[in-house]
C-alpha cells in the first residue's frame, strides 16, 4: 500500500475566501514567471562562469585552522565572489559574525576621525544606529571617533532627493551610505538603475567620494550588482542571499581594492589584513552555497510575488506591490496591529521544518531599540534566506518577510499565517 499522496495536507479545508486568495497570488506568480525565470537564467550562468574562469577544484574546498596562512581557496573564493559582484576584489569570511559585523568593519576601516558619512536613503537599518552612534553611548561607535553622520529621506516615491543630496555635502564628506533594502522601514527598496544614477551624480563633481552600499538581500535579484556600476564598496551576509542556505555563518565585504585592503585591516589588524584567517570545516559550503545561491534566490523571489499577491486579496497593504520589479528579497505587510502581528509570525513558525511546534513571542534584541518578534524555524540559526518573518512591535505594525528556500515554503508559512489570523479573528474582521 502506497502511503501519503492526494490526502497529505499541512492544514484543513482552507475557508473559501483565504482559497481564492491563495488561487489570486499563484496566477499572479503565473504571470511573472518568464521575466523572473530570465533574471533566474542569467545569475546561474553568471555563477556558475565565475566558478570556470577562476578554475575551482576540489583542491579548494579544504579549510585550514590556526592562522590560515597561504590558503588558496579562501583567496580562489574572494576572487569568485568579486567576479560574480562585478568589484575588483572581495573577502569572504567566516569571521563575520553578521551582515552588520561585515558593514561595520567596512565603515571603521575607510574612515576615520574628522570625516563625514552621509546616508542617503534615510536613517540605516535598526542594528546600524549603535555603531554609527545615532543610538546609545559608550560602546565606540564612529561618532565617538570623532566621524560625523547626516541622512537625507527619500522623498515619498522612495527615491534619492538630489537637491537636497547636493546641499549635504561638505568638505569633509567621505562617504555615501546606501541601503539597498527596506531594512524595516515602509518604502521602496533601491534598485540597481537608481544606484548608477547616484554614483554618476556624484562622479561628475565629487569623484573622491566612496560611494558605499548596504547590500544585505540584494543579491542576485537583479542581473547586475552594485559592482557593476562602480559603487566602490558593499558588504553582506552569507547567511542571506549569496550562502545560498548552506552556508552556517561569515560573510563578505566586496569593492574597489584599496577599500576592501582597508576594510581587512580593520578585520584582523594593521598589517596582517586579509592574509589570514582560517577556514576550518566551512570552505566547502561556502562555495557551494554560493553555487546554489542564484537558485534559492530565484525561489525567494517567487516566494515574494505571491506574499505581495496573497496578502493583498487578503485586504492587507503590501510593499512592494505584486506586479514591481524586485531588488531584494523583502516583503512586507501592514497588519496594523500588534495582535495581528504576534499572530502572524506565530502562525508562521507552524510551517518551519525546524521549531514548528515553539511559539515566537516579542522580546529585545541586541542591536534593536523596539521589542522584535521573529518567525522561522531554520537548519542555520537566524538564517533569513531560508525563510522568516520578523519586525520590530512598533507603529504600524509591519511585519518583514525575508528569503524561502523553495516557493512552495513560503507558501505553506503564508496560508498557515493567514489560518492563524481567521482562527483568532483577526482577518479583517472576517
């Protein structure tokens, strides 16, 4: 006897209205499935040329332990991150402890006391406020470097404000900050095209400039990186897009040379830069997560249509809207309660493979100023591109998802999500 098949379900007979939504997102997702599965094509090429031309081999995929000297794979790495980054040079690291570890060490490493930081897409992300010392004291942060930061909003389209941009600038400017991402905050995330436009706009007057960007959940979205517009450095997580779910940690700092020199100076100490570091068990998985990584962000993707779609037939705000163009991996949804959305990261976590059965509940966070509830059972702990959803409990109430493994993951989070809500009679009412 054959067990399993047509009767094996994750829920019950869906109430009708969360079905129709559910067949609402899936012809929306339908409908995108060239453009996306273009964009999907080209970054596995892309991957896949950059692994060919700096001639991976086994031979490679071995770590090293103590101080990790003349260690060809993680230096045949760097190389292959920067081909597939379009910089002139990368370091890839398993030191990292986070995507703010590997932005912070970028900032602290160019510049220094007396300088200027201009943000230019806002206020950065939650978890950046305390080293650039908008928030908190005492704890080293550049301000107390002696390194003075200014941001400039977006305007209400979510695009740069150049007029306002212009009159920022000072004879001390020494870098542009973008965050390519919404972070946690209700607006546009930046694409690839808006980011040419700024590294001209500040080229033409203003070379010296280092054009700086945040590239957390960007990567691999679109076809180019900000490397391929001559944005002069970035950073990220190996644990979001480009680690593809496998790998457990590190992540990755990616420029212009003399920057990403800098930048590993300040990783390991003057002199020693990025000549050492020991790779130990995870030099394999770094190279194949980031083989795989153009697949699981693809899927992400997908995943995030229907999110956008699915909420929106839900009579939920949705950001971005279903039929955008995509430049990172975040979806967000307005629940407009803290209820609602205590429960739909509860609901959530009863689709994760890992912890289905732990209930999420708020809590403080290091690094965050709000109470955070975060959803998502994953293999790698805190790894947001296998699938979770998470946001700070504050107005209003906007709850952030990021990554998913496979389309058919996010699925089932979302319509468990949604089952959640009707349950304790949060769905609109319904």
């Amino acid at each position: 006897m054959i067990r399993g098949g047509p009767k094996l379900k994750l829920w019950e007979d869906l109430p009708a209205f969360i079905s129709k939504a559910v067949e609402k997102a899936e012809a929306v997702v339908q409908t995108q499935l060239s453009s996306l599965n273009e964009i999907a094509e080209y970054n596995h090429a892309k991957v896949l040329k950059a692994f060919q031309t700096e001639k991976v081999t086994d031979y490679h995929l071995a770590g090293t332990t103590g101080y990790g000297l003349g260690d060809p794979g993680r230096d045949v790495l760097d190389r292959v991150v920067a081909n597939v980054l379009g910089t002139e040079a990368g370091l890839v690291r398993g030191q990292f402890v986070s995507g703010t570890h590997a932005i912070a060490t970028a900032l602290f490493g160019v510049l220094r006391p007396g300088d200027h930081l201009l943000s230019v897409t806002g206020n950065p992300y939650d978890t950046l406020e305390e080293v650039i010392g908008i928030r908190a004291t005492g704890q080293g942060s550049l301000k107390e470097f002696g390194i003075s930061y200014d941001a400039i909003p977006l305007n209400s389209e979510g695009e740069i404000q150049y007029n306002l941009l212009q009159g920022a600038l000072k004879p001390n400017t020494k870098m542009l900050i973008v965050q390519r991402s919404r972070g946690y905050a209700w607006r546009n995330s930046l694409s690839i095209k808006k980011i040419a436009e700024l590294v001209r706009f500040i080229r033409k007057d203003n070379p010296q400039i280092i054009v700086f960007v945040d590239n957390c959940y960007g990567e691999l979205v679109e076809k180019f990186e900000p490397g391929d517009v001559d944005v002069d450095l970035m950073a990220g997580s190996l644990i979001k897009n480009l680690g593809g779910t496998i790998a457990p940690t590190g992540g990755y700092i990616a420029g212009k040379q003399r920057w990403v020199d800098l930048a590993a100076q300040r990783l390991t100490a003057p002199g020693i830069g990025g000549e050492v570091g020991a790779t130990l068990e995870w030099q394999r998985l770094f190279f194949q997560g980031l083989f795989f990584s153009p697949l699981t962000v693809s899927e992400a993707v997908r995943g995030a249509v229907f999110s956008s779609a699915f909420w929106q037939a839900l009579g939920f705000e949705v950001s971005p809207l279903p039929e955008d163009p995509r430049t990172d991996l975040i979806q967000a949804v307005k629940l407009g309660s803290r209820e609602r959305m205590i429960a739909f990261c509860q609901g959530l976590q009863k689709g994760s493979p890992i912890d289905s059965f732990i209930t999420p509940v708020p809590a403080g966070m290091p690094g965050y100023e709000d109470e955070v509830i975060m959803a998502g059972g994953t293999f790698i702990q805190g790894a947001t591109s296998e699938f979770s959803a998470d946001g700070p409990l504050r107005e209003p109430y906007i709850v952030y998802q990021q990554g998913g493994m496979s389309y058919q993951y996010v699925k089932f989070g979302n319509v468990l999500a949604a089952l959640n809500l009707f349950e304790k009679d949060l769905l609109n009412g319904r």
